[in-house]
C-alpha cells in the first residue's frame, strides 16, 4: 500500500444539478465560477474568458433583432411521428420531453424582425430541442421563410445550429435539405441578401443545406462547424485530426467561411453587411 | 458466386449444390436423370424467387451492397453508346468516386454521372469505396451545368455509402459542395433524372439527387444514415443495423408511400446482381420512357414542378392541435402520353401515401 499515495476524497453523490435562475455556474472552459444573471445579461458569453455559451432561441432572437420586433410566422406546425420509429425510446415520447423541457413546439422559430432598421426574415434554431436536429418540420418553416422573404424582398438571417438531420423521420427529413435548398436557390435569383449564422454547433444535414448557402457566412468564436462527425473521422480515417479541427477559426483559415464575430458585435457586424447588401430597402423598413 | 453468398442466399445455394452432385452423378453413373435435375433447377428458381419477395430491409441493404451488383460504369456501358468521360472539377482532383460524361442512350443525348464503386480492392482505392470528396460533387455540378448550357436531359445514377468523411473532406467544405448542389440543380432547366441503383447513402447521395423523376431499384435503398450508424446511436450498439432499417422506412417501396421517389424499378429475380444483363434493360426502358415524358415539358414548367416536387416533401401536423396537414397525393402526370412498351409501374395501390393519421 503506497504510504504516500493520493487520498482518495469521497465527495459523496452529489448530483450534478441543472442549476436553476440566479445560481452560480462554472464555465467549462476557464473553469471560473459565474453568476448565472450576470452570464444572461452578456447574452452567454462567460465574462471571465469571453467563452460562448449556447443560448437558446429566445435569448439568440433578443440579442439579434429589436426588442420585441420577433413576430414569428407558421406558429402551428407540429412534428407527427410518420415512421411510428420506435428505438429505445419512442419518437413521440421524445418529442413530448423535449416540448416540456423548452415549452417551443420544434427546434426552430421563424418570424420577421427588425434589425437595425432593416425588416428581416430570421429564423432562429434551438439546439435544446432534440439538439435542433432538422425534421419536416424545421424544413417546412424554414422553406416558408425563404418563399415569404422572396415574396415580400426581406433579406433572411439564418442562425444555425444542429446535430444534422433528424434520424426519427427518415429520409421525409433528409429531404428537407433539398426542399429548403430550392427556397434559397428562388430567394437568391431574386438578388436578396441572406446571411448565414454558424453557431455551436452546426454539423451534417444541416451544414450541408441552408448552413452554408448564405452570401455570407458568419461563425461564432470557437463553434464547432463540420459535415462529419469527428469520431466518425477517426474510425473511418484512423487518421490524427489537426488542432483545432472544424472550429470556427478553423474554417476562417481554409476559406471555407466569411469570418468569426463574437456575440457581442454580432448584430453590428450584420447591420453593417445589412446595410450594404440591402441598401436600397432601408428607408422602406419603417 | 463463391464467397459472396448473403445469409439469407443459402437455401439457394445449398439447392445449387444438390444439382451440381446430381448433374455430375447423371454424368458418371449414365443413368438418366434429368427429369430430377429439371424438378431441382424449378425448385431453385421457386426459392429465388420466394427469397427474393420477402427480404426484409435490412436483407435489401445487404443486396444493394452486394459485391456483385451492377455499379455505375457498367449501367453506362450497357445502356449507353459513344460515352465521353469527362474529368475533373477544375479546382482540385478529378474525383473517381464521382464519374460523367456525355453519352447516348437510344437516340438521346445524355449527361450521365454518377457514383462509382469498386470491385476489387485496388478499384476501391481507386474510386475510394464510393464515398465522394468535395472535387467529386463539384465535378458533377460543372458537367450538369455543361448539360444545361447545351440543352442535353441529366442522368444521374446513385450508388454510394455516403460522402467521404475525412479531414480533407472537411477542409475543402464537402457539406458546401453538397449544399450547392442541392440548390444549383432547382435552377438547371434541362431534364434530370436520379436513379437510386445501390445504396442512396444520405447527403452523398442527395447531392446528385435532385431531378424531375426518381427512380428507385426495387432493392435499392436510400436512407437519412446508413443501418448501422442508426442503430449506435438510437441503440447504442450497431448490431441492431436490422432493427434500425427496419425502422428508417428506406426501401424503395418506403420512399413511394412517402412521397419521395416516382417509381420502383423492378430486380431481376434474385437481384439485379443475379442477371445484370436484364437489369440494365429494364433500367434502361425506365430511363427512355421518362426521359421522353419530362422532355416534352417547358424549361420553365420544369423548374416549376421540380421545385413543387420537393416542396411536398415531408409529413407534419398544422392547424389546431389533432389536425394533421398532409402532402397532396403525388399528382398524376398529365405529360405522360402513352408510354411506349410495357407499363411497370408498380400498382396503384401501393403508389398512394398511405394515411397514417
């Protein structure tokens, strides 16, 4: 028995908690502890080391467009389980936790806005929903938005997040990329502007639609950002992945993106871009 | 076909067998035995054909990964005459898990591509096991729109595991080249036509599957992740690959009471690797007969009902809670004049999206 050896400190069952409003949380990457309130009001962003929380859909609309501005479009769609999958556990009963747990009815929002004095198109992903992974129901809204914007000449900002289609439904969801794909190809041809959000994180089926069709596409700092995932890389590759691998900063440097805007100068960085290629509509905004 | 017998093949191949030991036993012994050897090849072809009426999805994934089956190339050099590769994406590499060209089938003038597979072990390193890079997508988008600026109908043939994932892959942005496809085909304003051949391996195969017409092997299967990647996650082990095709909807007869695909393009008995002769006539009379439908149809009404194709695509509810929104009945197509040859359309019936209210 080592006489020096480590003790072995028994720090009992504490369960780790969802910590609720107005308690203190750690950040996973400067490992400092923050107050919840004071982490909110920085709209997620650890004030310690500028680390970038996920936020979800509500707080992602607040920090982008004017207050109270968000009028959501196609509230009433619903997910329906087509395919009755059952896995472990049944589609529907995930679909039920996850309407419980985030009170939305899916894993995105699409509305109008304005922002910086432009109407806009946005559309807002939650990854708390079912890690916004896309369904018919993500496309549909999605398509809608873009045909509504091509209709009405609104520019869209998309903010993205997502694990990538949505296993329960199939291919009806793999679809979806095709289907919002061929909304952004009309909404393009009719010369409007879209903007593309990359949030963590933002990965298959979704990157490889609407995520990376914008006229520009921004990244939040440190975001992981790919089409596969890496542990499927490794198995398939066995092959070392770089450092840094499909983060933001990543895709910066091998062009595969615009640029990396911190949350905080988010919405001016866009009303900037806004203003340029949505010029001539401003004044009509109002 | 030594060494590539499925599981589910054996009663055939253990019948096969039994006529060998009889045909050589006819052979060495002189006595006449060919009533029994004709009552035995019946037998073979009964249980080919039971086999083959019942398998099960994930037996039908098995099918459409068999070694054996017609790949790309060989659909091309038996459906079509005077084919011209073409190479590259300009940017990069020329992608061999993506091939095209131009070529003719019948008296139509075709830009065909597709994914390529390989047989042997140095063709599979060659076109890496079907899985495309980035160059491999951008090449078939230069060759369609090459198709589109010379007024030549798109024929792509799908047969893929899925596109390469790897570190290469990723940073030459193989989900953009995807992506950009996806949206660039609902503006190309020449017919396309997909055919699902093999495997219809997710975003890979999706990006060369927008068209005006999908088609899909009758042991074809198109899925949102392949069988065994469902199951490691839904069921956290990949031994349940057969559950997880079961559940995925992602037979070719899945695709039409879904919505998403127009038609069944019958197998050979015992699968298309079983008589890769027939299966490429059949294939190639399903290829002229919407080639020749679509063709009568405007650029602008083409553009039109592709985009309203997909459109309909997906299954959700809307309006006040308990009432679900439906896609419309796929409509029938009015452009399609007395087809010539045959009809093999698969029965109406089993065309309609079934109500699952």
């Amino acid at each position: 028995m080592p006489f020096f050896g480590k003790r072995k400190y028994s720090t009992g069952k504490a369960k780790k908690r969802d910590i609720p409003d107005g308690m203190w949380l750690k950040c996973p990457a400067c490992t400092e502890i923050i107050f919840k309130r004071e982490l909110d009001a920085a709209f997620g962003v650890c004030p310690k080391c500028e680390h970038h929380f996920q936020i979800d859909r509500r707080m992602r609309i607040s920090l982008l467009s004017e207050e109270n501005s968000f009028q959501e479009w196609d509230t009433d769609l619903r997910s329906i389980d087509s395919l009755n999958f059952t896995g472990l556990e049944a589609y529907t009963t995930k679909l039920e936790e996850n309407i419980k747990k985030t009170g939305e009815k899916d894993a995105v929002s699409c509305g109008e806005a304005m922002m910086g004095g432009h109407r806009i198109a946005l559309g807002v992903m939650d990854f708390k929903f079912l890690g916004a992974s896309m369904g018919s129901v993500v496309g549909e809204k999605i398509t809608r938005m873009f045909e509504r914007a091509t209709e009405e000449k609104l520019p869209v900002l998309m903010s993205c997040t997502s694990g990538g289609a949505r296993m329960y439904e199939g291919m009806l969801s793999l679809m979806q990329m095709a289907k919002t794909s061929g909304a952004i190809a009309r909404h393009s041809q009719a010369s409007l502007p879209y903007i593309s959000l990359l949030t963590h994180p933002t990965m298959a089926g979704v990157m490889a639609s609407f995520a990376t069709l914008g006229d520009v596409i921004i990244a939040e700092p440190g975001a992981l950002i790919g089409f596969a995932g890496a542990r499927v890389i490794k198995e398939t590759t066995q092959q070392d992945l770089p450092e840094g691998f499909q983060k933001a900063e990543f895709l910066l440097e091998h062009g595969l993106i615009d640029m990396v805007v911190p949350r905080n100068e988010l919405k001016g960085e866009i009303v900037k871009l806004l203003d340029y290629m949505n010029g001539s509509s401003r004044d009509q905004g109002q | 076909m030594p060494g590539y017998t499925l599981p589910f093949e054996k009663p055939i191949i253990e019948l096969e067998e039994k006529l060998k030991e009889l045909e050589s036993f006819s052979e060495t012994q002189d006595i006449d035995v060919s009533l029994e050897i004709e009552r035995m090849q019946e037998k073979i072809e009964e249980t080919r054909r039971k086999v083959y009426s019942e398998l099960t999805p994930w037996q039908k994934v098995q099918v459409a990964r068999h070694p054996l089956r017609p790949y790309t190339s060989d659909y091309i050099e038996d459906i079509a005459t005077d084919f011209v590769e073409l190479h590259g994406d300009r940017l990069h590499a020329d992608d061999r898990a993506i091939i095209g060209g131009m070529a003719t089938i019948d008296s139509h003038r075709v830009m065909i591509l597709g994914t390529q597979k390989g047989r042997d072990t140095k063709a599979n390193l060659e076109c890496n096991f079907g899985c495309a890079y980035p160059e491999g997508y951008r090449k078939a988008l230069r060759l369609m729109k090459m198709a589109n600026k010379f007024r030549i109908p798109i024929v792509t043939l799908i047969d893929t595991p899925g596109a390469f994932p790897g570190v290469e892959s990723e940073e030459r942005h193989i989900a953009e080249a995807i992506a950009v496809n996806l949206r660039e085909m609902f503006t190309l304003s020449v017919p396309i036509i997909v055919a699902v051949i093999g495997e219809g391996g997710s975003g890979g195969a999706l990006g060369i599957g927008v068209g005006d017409r999908i088609l899909v092997l009758e042991h074809a299967y198109y899925s949102v992740i392949s069988p065994e990647g469902c199951a490691a996650i839904l069921w956290k082990d990949r031994a349940f690959a057969d559950k997880a095709s079961e559940a995925l909807r992602l037979t070719a007869n899945d695709l039409i009471e879904f919505g998403l695909a127009d038609e069944v393009v019958p197998e050979p008995f015992g699968g298309a690797h079983a008589n890769r002769e027939e299966m490429s006539a059949t294939l190639k009379k399903h290829l002229i007969k919407h080639l020749k439908a679509v063709s009568k149809i405007s650029p602008d009404q083409l553009l039109q009902k592709r985009y309203e194709k997909f459109r309909a695509m997906g299954l959700f509810a809307s309006g006040p809670e308990g009432k679900q929104k439906k896609p419309e009945p796929k409509a029938k197509e009015p452009e399609t004049t007395q087809d010539e040859g045959e009809s093999t359309q698969i029965p109406e019936s089993e065309k309609q999206t079934k109500d699952k209210a």
